[in-house]
C-alpha cells in the first residue's frame, strides 16, 4: 500500500506516476459528493457513508482505508435509492488497506464496485446459521471473481471482544464439541490471481449450548467423520461400522460424510439382529448421486430383515421408502415427500416405526403416515450405504446416522432436523 501523509484533514497519497492524490479525511458518518476522495478512519469503530442521491453515469467516488483499519471496523455504503453491483442491498467493506471506486455505470448494474488491484470485494457479507450448535456458512457475495474461498472459525467469550482463530476450524461447517458457552463467527478469504481479502460474517451465533438428546439415547449413532477405515459409534455401544471396499469421504452436513459409489458399503456384523423394527427410529442425513436404481440407505435385507431406501427406478427425485420380507413391495413415500428428497443436496430423514402398525416417513420438515406391519427383528448384519450387506448399493454420502429402539417423538426428531441446520451426538 502507498505511503500517507496527513496534512490538516487531508490524506495525501503519492501517485505511481509522480504527483498526489487528495483525499478527505473522515471518521465519522457522511454523506459523499460525485467526485469525491475519501480516506475513512474506522480506528475509533464503523461508521455509514451515505451515497449521493444523484449521481450522474460515469461518475466515481473515490474511498481508502487511511490506517488499516477496515478489518476490525468496516464502513458500511448506504446505497441511497441505486443499485449496488444490481443488487438493492447497502455494502459493508472490510478489505484492508484498500483503495476503492464506486462508478454509476447505469442500468442494470448501478454502482459498479472497483478496488485496488482488482482483487475480490465483498459487497454482502458472509452469514452463519445453526442456532446454538452446529453452524453453517455462506460465502457472501464478491465481486473481483475469486477462484477460491478460505474459512477460519473465531471463538468469542462474549461475543463481541476478544476474538480468537479455532485451530483446524477452516471449513465451511464446524461441529462445535468443546466450544460450550462460547460464540461463534466466520472470517471468509476470498482470492484471485491478484491477492486476497477477508469478510467478517455480518452475524454472531447464538452461545453454544450442547444439544441434549433424548433418553433413553441411540443404540447406534455414526457421525461419519472419518476418511477411511472404521466409522465409530459416538454413543460407545460399540457398534462401530466396518468398510467394505473403501468408502469414501467428502464435507457433509456436519462436519465429514461418507461417499459411497455402488461398489462399496459399511457394515456390523452384530447390529442388525438388536434393533427392533417394531418400535425404532432411524434417522440422519442422505445427499443422493443417482436415485435411478436401487439406492439402500441401511437395512438388514439379506435372508430375512428390512431395508430403507430412496429411488429404485422411479424418477430424479425418488422419495424414502421402507421395506422388508414380511410386507410385499414395501410402502412407499408419496409424490409430496418424493419431491424433497432430490439429489446431489442434503435431505434430512427419518423413519419411524410406531409399534401400532403404522409408520411415519420424515423428509426434512415434512411428515407422512402410512400403514405398515410390524417386522420382527433380522438375523442378518446390518448394513449401512446399502440394503444389506451390499445389496442395493447406494452412489451419494450419508450423515449423522442414527438407530434409536423406540419411537422418537415429532419435538425429538424435530430437534435432529434443527430448522435445517442439524445437530450431531454430544461427546
């Protein structure tokens, strides 16, 4: 960055080719003039620039960040009546040390966003979602075409000072184990081949609060955070899923998931004949490649037992279903419930045996009841990417997987679903 010289409110500020460019010093909220040069002081905290009301096409204003300050205290542009980058939404810019030109350039873009070296803008802030646990990001939105994005999770006590980097928090997603009674904010990089800037998200979490899951808790549950080997129970059952020819990994819903691809599956050889298909719940995260064939989710199905699947040769957006040996062709998911399990997107399921001959069939915030006959307990391993043991295998990623021998109720299985965002197991 240039050196600056301060001169009686002024920022003089040295030209590549010789001579100087002056810029107003401000520290305080303005309105802007159409020709303009700015240098905002944001050391003492953020503050609104309001843009003209008039402002003829072709005009610039031109901004800098006079101390380095932007980072910690981003002045927010109040766009006045005009589009911003043909977004009607105001922009907060945290970009350190830059120089920045807002252009009218018209319809349909309005004000065109320019910054020094051309490097990504963000023009609308990162946001997090999760409620008390688990959170999820956006990018925001940035101008400059970035080529990659950079995530670091920062800890708060208060949430508001002392702001600290979680070592190995750089994705998208954090499970926060660990972090009980702290807050929670995301710091996005954004680069290209001209450099990189950081955006602060726009909110803070609500203080983490550990998920407290029903009693009596799972039998199984999986969280699938492993890249390869053996997937382990977080509820210490120690029913711990063995992998078949090499399950793959990938981001999930919360944290890793496991990616299947038709030729591999995880299985436990003791599990299958301890749960109860009379009176279990299972429920947990499915993200489907291809649904034109069978596509197992878990089951027992080999000689005797039950399975849950979605597709199985009826259409894109093939619903959860659930079968078995004892009810012929299985019952399936109607058209409502078919269209929220689509694939290559995270689907929230859940299908609950009610022990009253009936079922009920959760896809995200969606619920159907069917009839249904009871099932007695399989003699076979269970299976998991799969409908047993291999059969009917699954191409697309499972997450947070659990088996519960009772029928949770819809506040529990609302509380997995958690608006969306989901929860995993505490520990």
């Amino acid at each position: 960055m240039a050196q600056k010289l301060v001169i009686s409110g002024m920022v003089q500020v040295p030209k590549s080719g010789g001579g100087s460019a002056n810029y107003t010093l401000q520290s305080a909220a303005f309105m802007a003039s159409v020709g303009g040069a700015y240098a905002l002081d944001t050391s003492a905290g953020s503050f609104d620039v309001t843009l003209p009301e008039t402002w003829a096409v072709g005009a610039p204003i031109a901004f800098m960040d006079a101390f380095g300050t932007w980072i910690d205290h981003p002045p927010t542009f109040l766009r006045n009546g005009h589009k911003i980058e043909g977004a009607e939404v105001n922009f907060t810019d945290s970009a350190q040390g830059t120089f920045l030109t807002l252009v009218n350039v018209g319809e349909p873009s309005g004000i065109r966003v320019l910054e020094s070296g051309a490097k990504p803008h963000c023009i609308v802030a990162p946001t997090i979602s999760g409620g008390t646990w688990a959170q999820t990001s956006t990018n925001g939105t940035w101008v400059g075409n970035p080529t990659a994005f950079v995530y670091q999770w920062q800890q708060s006590a208060d949430g508001e000072t002392g702001w600290a980097d979680i070592s190995g928090a750089t994705a998208a997603t954090i499970n926060p184990t660990g972090l009980v009674g702290d807050y929670l904010r995301l710091v996005v990089m954004a680069s290209n081949a001209n450099g990189s800037t950081a955006a602060i998200s726009s909110n803070v979490s609500a203080q983490l609060v550990q998920p407290s899951f029903p009693s009596p808790g799972p039998l199984a549950y999986w969280r699938l955070d492993e890249q390869s080997g053996v997937r382990a129970d977080a509820t210490g059952n120690g029913y711990d899923l063995s992998d078949n020819n090499g399950v793959g990994f990938a981001a999930g819903k919360i944290g890793t998931a496991a990616v299947f691809d038709t030729t591999n599956y995880l299985s436990n050889p003791a599990l299958g004949p301890v749960i109860d298909p009379a009176v279990m719940t299972i429920a947990g995260w499915i993200n489907p490649t291809d649904v034109s064939t069978q596509c197992g989710v878990i089951g027992t199905f080999n000689s005797d037992g039950w399975c849950i699947q979605v597709g199985g040769g009826v259409g894109a957006n093939a619903g959860i279903f659930i079968g078995g040996v004892a009810v012929e062709g299985g019952y399936t998911s109607n058209a409502a419930a078919a269209a929220a399990v689509p694939v290559n997107t995270w689907t929230f399921f859940a299908v609950r045996i009610n022990g009253d001959a009936t079922l009920d069939i959760f896809t995200n915030d969606a619920k159907e009841t069917l009839s249904y006959y009871t099932l007695a307990p399989s003699t076979g391993a269970l299976g998991v990417g799969c409908y047993g043991l291999g059969g009917g295998p699954m191409d697309g990623s499972l997450d947070e997987i659990g088996v519960w021998n009772r029928p949770l109720s819809d506040e529990e299985i609302a509380q997995l679903y958690n608006g969306g965002d989901g929860v995993t197991l505490p520990g």
